[in-house]
C-alpha cells in the first residue's frame, strides 16, 4: 500500500466512525504533545522516574515509564504507591515529590528537538493550522524552551499543560479543552499529532483524527491498538504526509 492510499483509507475509516462525508473532513488545528513529539526528553525523564522510584522503595523498571508518558505527574506517584505501597499520597506530597522528580531531570543534559517537529509545525502553519500544545508534564525547563526551538508556533494562550486538566490523559479532557482553546472546535476539525499509547487514547477518545509517531521504544502495533488512525516510523515521515493529507491530495 502506498502513502497516499493508506491517507485515503485512513481518511475514510475515520469519517465513517464520526459519521461524515470525507469531502467534509477539514482539519482547522492540530493538537500537538510535547514530550517525545516535539522534544526527544523522554530517555531523561524515564531516568528520573527511576531515579525517584529507587529512592522511595517503588519497584519500577525504567522502560515501563514510556508506558505512562502523557499521564500527570500526580496521577504516575499515585500509581506507584498505590501499586507498591496500597495507597495514594495526597496532592501536597505528590507535587513535592514530582519536583524532585523535575529537579533530577534538570540536572541531566540538554535534550535536543524531535526530527521532522520542526518541519512538521512549518507544514502546518503554512496551512493556516491553529497549533495547541497539550502535554500532561509541568517540567518548566521543556515549557520555556518552546520559543526557542520553535519559534511562533505555540501561542502562549494556546496551551494545555497539566496544571489546566483535573483529569490527564488517558482521558480525552486535555485534548477536548484544547479544541475549547483552538475556537471551539468540534472534534472533527481536529487533529493529534502524538508518540504513547495514553496520549493516542486520549486523542482517539476525543473524537479527534490522531496521528502518532514512533519515537522510542513502544511500538507500532501499541499506537494503533490505543486507537491511532496512522502511525509513522520518524517525524519526518509524518511531516512529508502532512500536505496531502492536509490539502486532500490522495
């Protein structure tokens, strides 16, 4: 199957689940994550999940924080303890030991830019694409680095993070409230640009077209089983995708 066929039939599969036309199906913002779709940050933050999991005695294997990438930091220690300990700390103690957590992912290398996300934002905005940024990470250091690694492509208002959802993802409350900011959109005037199964689902359960990119260790197979409509090997796959999918070419 080529490209441009497996657009189409994505396109397709898609409009007769929300039962519209395709001819009908216009995309007017994209609803982007942050952290392993924009920035290449989830090794270090897998590390620093670790790192806290170690010394609070919470069994965890480094990899299976991929698995909660996109879940709030409140929500990932509540599911530790809960899990290790049989019970949930309250928020206080949660915030205090996410910012330890941020305070060990601060202290490790600078992380670089996704490749293609650059290229990807360009393709949109030249589209006329409203870009919302709705990650579930408060990590500041990622936060305020967005302006400079990708300069005019996240409005400051035009942002969810998990200080503004009271449900993260898996629940589609971040991406619906990023339609809210977009305008009000209806969920099929949205698309997601996504890399982890929670946040596929997230996307998927909010009505919305979601693409998702392999950019660490999950595979394929996990992003189309959370209910991605199509999955990229790279970045720069999904970006070089985006003008016939965006402008109906296929």
């Amino acid at each position: 199957m080529n490209d441009c066929q497996m657009i189409r039939e994505a396109v397709e599969a898609y409009c007769r689940r929300r039962g519209i036309a395709p001819a009908g199906w216009s995309p007017r913002a994209a609803l982007i994550d942050m952290d392993g779709t924009l920035i290449d940050s989830m090794r270090n933050h897998t590390a620093a999940w670790k790192r806290l999991a170690d010394e609070l005695g919470l069994d965890a294997d480094r990899d299976e924080f991929y698995l909660y990438e996109g879940m709030t930091g409140r929500a990932t220690i509540r599911l530790l303890y809960k899990r290790a300990k049989g019970y949930e700390p309250v928020d206080e103690v949660c915030d205090e030991l996410y910012v330890r957590k941020a305070s060990y992912f601060n202290e490790m290398p600078r992380v670089s830019v996704i490749p293609g996300a650059s290229e990807m934002l360009t393709r949109l905005t030249q589209r006329g694409i409203t870009r919302v940024l709705v990650t579930g990470s408060r990590q500041l250091s990622n936060l305020d680095r967005l302006d400079t690694d990708f300069p005019g492509a996240f409005l400051h208002d035009l942002r969810i993070t998990a200080a503004d959802v009271t449900k993260g993802k898996p629940d589609p409350e971040p991406y619906l409230k990023g339609m809210e900011l977009a305008g009000g959109l209806s969920p099929e005037q949205a698309i997601v640009i996504e890399n982890a199964p929670l946040g596929v689902k997230a996307g998927h359960d909010s009505g919305a077209f979601v693409l998702a990119v392999t950019t660490g260790p999950i595979p394929r197979e996990a992003l189309l089983d959370a209910g991605a409509d199509l999955v990229f090997d790279t970045m720069e796959q999904l970006a070089d995708a985006l003008p016939a999918l965006l402008d109906g070419r296929c």
